[in-house]
C-alpha cells in the first residue's frame, strides 16, 4: 500500500510537469526575449525613412538620404543600390511584374526600377512630396501618399501611367492595401481612418480614431480585418476594417513610426523613436496584451519584418554612423 501511494504520486508529479511543459510551448510564440542581435553598419551618414524586406528575394531595402541600400537579408551584405532618389520615403514592390517603386520627396516622383538589375525604368510625377508608398495586388496599382499636397497618386504598376489622384483632405501617413480591393491611410493631423477604393480611387469611409491621437503607423491582419494603428498619442489602437469600430487600445512607447504584424507568431511590433519597441500579442481579434518593450537605440523609429526568420530590421545613426539594426530572439 505503501509503494502504491508512492507511485501515484510520482505520475501526478510527472503529468503535472508534462502539462506545464505544454503550457509553456503553447505560450512560447507571445513571450517576449527580444533584443538586438546584430549591427549592420553602411557607409554614410545622412537622412533615412522606411524600410522593406522582400521575403522571396530575400532583399532588404534601405531608404538613404539620395539613394535605397539594398542589402541581402539573411547575411547583411550590400548587394547594390537605386541611386538618385532625392528624399527617398517608401520602398514599395510588385514581385510578380518584376518591378519596384521608390517615392522621391525632394522631387516629387516615383523611381520604378527592376526588382533583378536594379536598375531605373522610369521616373513617375506624383503630387507634392510622396511618402508613404504601397502596393495593392488586387488592382495592380501603386499608391504614393503625397505629404505636401494631401493626396495619393495611383500608378499602374505594370506600365508607370498614373491611373488617378485621390483627394484625402488632410495630411497622410502610412498605408496598407487589404489585397480584395481597399487601401487604408492614416490622416495624423486629423485623427482619421480613410478607407479608399483602389479600383474607382474615392474614399468610401472617414473614420475617428480616438481614443487614439496621431495615428503615424498601421500595419494589418487580412483574415480577421483588423487593424493596427500607432498613434503619436503613445497608444496602439486595434480598429476593426470594416465597421471603423476602435475595439481597443494598448499603450506603447514615444514618437512611434512603424507597426508591423508577424500573423504566424501572432505579435504585433510598434518601433518608437526613444529607442524601443513595444511586443503586444493578439490573443484572438478582439483580446490583446502587453508583452514587452525591448531596448533599440534612439530615432530607430522606422522598421520592417522579414516572416521568415521573424526578425525585425531598424534604421539610425550611432555617432555619424548609419547602420540597420537586427532585432529578434537570441
């Protein structure tokens, strides 16, 4: 009788500690443990904005000042890069015409260049000083959001003709397209949500965003049609994409200027420019929770995710240098 208390009491312990091991590798994807693992330093000093990582490619592209640094994605190198882009924004591309799109804010254009050679096809007149740029598959098309003139150039991706100019009615900021046929933008100076046809180029919705402030940043879940807006209110806001519903929000870091979505991990990442990011975790559409904030460097504000490797890739400068930092799991 003895032995056999003992025993039960070892297969207890023993599931108690396989039920543990399972609540820790269900929990695994939303835990935190991020931190810089890697500096990557290029020649220059300079100006930078965003950056784009091309998953297939296995490219990233860097925005410098003149020029886009396009360097190998898993081994850092520098592979080439687009030369005259005077007040380079947005790097955005269109793997399946071969081609990619650079705004020009300092001339108001579009630089489309072969996603291969690196090379320029063309320079495309936009409105005043292009920003934030996109690719919408559903339609094909190119949207540069104008900061000087409140509008949105569409192009043609596969030909550079302009397609149209949407009137926003305010200042825009970043953009995504939810690939069926919509494009979303933040208006910061207003507080706004615009929901915009990329097919007849009218925005169909202007939504609020308070409690959210200042949305500068929004990346987005397609299959569950939320989305995610980093607000210079030092808040991230969840909207739902269809009703404009704020379902929730979460607070984050300062001078936030990028939000992006790793779907398969279920984390959402807002870059601030006090130097951190703030992990938040989705835990279903409408449920989410703090996970940490991780130590960058400052003004590394701008950001990109590569879903392969789940890292995440910042721009600054540390003492005249200008350098990409890799941001993942030891």
């Amino acid at each position: 009788m003895r032995f056999e208390s003992r025993s039960r009491f070892t297969v207890l312990a023993e599931v108690t500690l396989f039920l543990l091991f399972l609540a820790a590798s269900w929990a695994a994807p939303s835990g935190g443990g991020y931190s810089v693992v890697k500096k990557i330093s290029i020649p220059g000093d300079g100006s930078w904005d965003y950056l784009t990582v091309d998953e297939a490619a296995r490219r990233l592209y860097v925005s410098h000042g003149t020029r886009v640094e396009v360097l190998d994605v898993d081994t850092g190198a520098i592979v080439g890069k687009i030369a005259n882009t005077l007040g380079v924004h947005g790097i955005a591309i269109a793997p399946e015409l071969g081609r990619g799109f650079v705004s020009n804010g300092k001339s108001s254009t579009v630089t489309i260049f072969d996603l291969k050679t690196l090379n320029t096809i063309s320079q495309v007149p936009t409105g005043n000083k292009p920003d934030a740029i996109i690719y919408d598959s559903a339609t094909s098309r190119v949207f540069a959001f104008n900061g000087g003139s409140n509008s949105a150039t569409a192009i043609q991706a596969a030909d550079g003709k302009v397609a149209g100019t949407v009137d926003l009615g305010g200042g825009p900021e970043f953009a995504v397209a939810d690939g069926a046929g919509y494009v979303y933008d933040n208006l910061e100076d207003e507080s706004l949500v615009l929901k915009i046809n990329s097919r007849t180029l009218k925005v169909e919705q202007r939504w609020p965003t308070a409690p959210c402030a200042s949305p500068s940043s929004m990346a987005m879940d397609r299959p569950n049609r939320r989305l995610f807006l980093g607000c210079r209110s030092k808040v991230m806001a969840v909207m739902n994409a269809d009703t404009g519903q704020v379902i929730t929000t979460l607070p984050i870091g300062d001078h936030v200027d990028a939000t992006a979505f790793d779907s398969a991990n279920g984390l959402i990442f807002n870059s601030n420019g006090e130097g951190t990011i703030t992990v938040i975790h989705q835990e279903s559409p409408d449920k989410y929770s703090l996970v940490e904030n991780v130590k960058t460097l400052p003004r590394a504000k701008t950001m990109a995710l590569d879903p392969k490797t789940h890292q995440l890739f910042l721009s600054t400068a540390e003492s005249g240098q200008f350098e990409v930092l890799v941001v993942g799991r030891q």
